[in-house]
C-alpha cells in the first residue's frame, strides 16, 4: 500500500488514569523515494512533528526552541512491505505466547483477522495477554489490545485513506526563524 493518510489512537490505562495519543499519518511515494509526516498529540502537551524523506527526518516539538534532523539510513523503498513485517511480529509473539484465531471483524469500516495471544508457561510471569486486528488487505494494524496486570493499552486505527496525492510542502516543517536545528 502506497500513499495513505493514518489516524490512530493509543489509548493507556493504568494506576486509576487514562492516557490518549492521538497520531496524525501520511506516508507518500514520488519518484521512488518516501516522503512522511507524523504528529503526535497526547492532553496538554504540545504537538511533537516527525517529517522527513529517504534523505532525513526533522523532530520538532512545539514550543521548543530547536528542532534536531537526522540522517536516514533506511531508504523508503528498503523498507518491508507491511505483509512481510506484520509476519515478523506475529513469529516474535509466537515464540512467548500461544495464538488463536478467533474470525474476522470489522474494526472502524475494514475487515480484520482478529488473534488472541495468551503467554506460554514460560512467559507467565509477564502476564501480557494481546488481541491483536490485522486488516485482511493490507496487513496493517487496526487494532491492538494489551493487558498486564492492571495495565491495559489500547491501539487503534480510527481513519485510514489510500490513495492520497499531498501538496508536497505538507512534508516541510514550517519552524520560526529563531529554531536553531541541530544535525545529529
């Protein structure tokens, strides 16, 4: 899946209080070369923004008075498809924990294999239990409950669009003149 807008929602709970992320997505291919921007939302804190292409990425935190952009060592086009990763992950979950597949649902308009993970003997002692809703299209996913002992967090997919076409200085941080930024 190429060019998409995602929006998702990580919610955390734990100790009597409730955490939510909001982050805003979209990823876009021109030329063969992978452009992104990512903002993160959570309360009262401020809006933190990863841009960048094949090249760099620019981190910057509203507010803050510098903003630090990184070389990139992975080109878009190096990265694993999301069949391939989503593969990966579920051979790691399977090495400490068993697996069920329990059908498909619809989770915010799309299809989705729902999986449940509950540990093995030897991972008992973690405790952490994951449902896990993988898209049945693309192999993203829509949604992910973990449970530990009084923890409990909760990711999901509220929005996803195919196809979109940016104006390309959506992916240019428009910072304030007095940002100093910092090469790392």
């Amino acid at each position: 899946m190429e060019n998409y807008y995602l929006e998702s929602k990580v919610t955390t709970y734990m100790d009597g209080r409730t955490d939510e992320t909001l982050t805003r997505e979209w990823f876009y291919w021109k030329d063969g070369e992978l452009y992104f921007l990512k903002e993160m939302e959570q309360g009262d804190v401020p809006i933190q923004y990863i841009v960048g292409n094949d090249e760099h990425s620019m981190l910057y935190t509203e507010g803050e008075d510098t903003a630090v952009r990184t070389g990139n060592f992975v080109k878009g086009s190096s990265l694993p498809s999301p069949s391939e990763a989503m593969k990966g992950r579920l051979s790691s979950y399977r090495m400490s924990h068993d697996s069920k597949l329990v059908g498909k649902e619809e989770i915010n308009g799309r299809t989705g294999y729902h999986l449940v993970f509950t540990p093995k003997e030897a991972a008992r002692e973690s405790g952490t239990t994951m449902d896990l809703w993988i898209d049945a299209e693309h192999w993203l996913t829509l949604k992910e409950v973990l449970d530990q002992g009084e923890t409990r967090m909760v990711y999901e997919v509220d929005t996803l669009v195919e196809g979109i076409e940016p104006a390309m200085d959506l992916f240019q941080l428009d910072l304030p003149e007095e940002i100093e930024i910092i090469d790392q």
